[in-house]
C-alpha cells in the first residue's frame, strides 16, 4: 500500500463501485489508492478510505450505509492493518 500512496498524483488509480462490490463483502474495509468513481451499483455495507470520492460514489457509499473514510482515520482506526482489502 504504501509504494501506491508513494507515487506521484497522475499515477493514481481509479476504481468504480462496481469493482469494489465486487472484491467484498458485507461489513469489509476496503482500501484504494486513488479515487472512487460512482459507476455500479452498491447492494452492502462498506468503510472505504481514499484520496477522493466523486460526489456519486460517496452518495452511493453512505446510501448504503457504509462510510467514505480518508487514509489518516484508517489508520488511527486500525493502526495494524488488519482485516483491510486493498483494491487496484
């Protein structure tokens, strides 16, 4: 995770909704190194931190009842990091 934090800003990754509903389950935190894009449909609950959310992804991650989270309180949440899927 952190050679991907690391890099410079326009290497960043992009993931939709989609991708992440995907790769998880009910209830998971799920890490992504770049920006959440709103394409898909979110059917469970997930905690996803960020560099950025677009305004759709972040709408449809709290209607779900899941939390948009940055990279500080994912840490401060889970300082071993255990438990957290990280998703490219």
């Amino acid at each position: 995770m952190a050679d991907y934090l690391s890099k410079s800003k326009r290497s960043n990754i992009v993931v939709n909704i989609g991708k992440l509903v995907r790769f998880s389950s009910d209830g998971d935190t799920v890490a992504v190194p770049g920006k959440v894009l709103g394409s898909g449909l979110l059917n469970h609950k997930l905690s996803v931190a960020a560099f950025n959310f677009t305004p759709v992804a972040r709408t449809k991650i709290e209607a779900a009842g899941g939390k948009c989270i940055d990279f500080y309180e994912l840490v401060n949440k889970n300082p071993k990091g255990s438990n957290i899927k990280m998703i490219r």
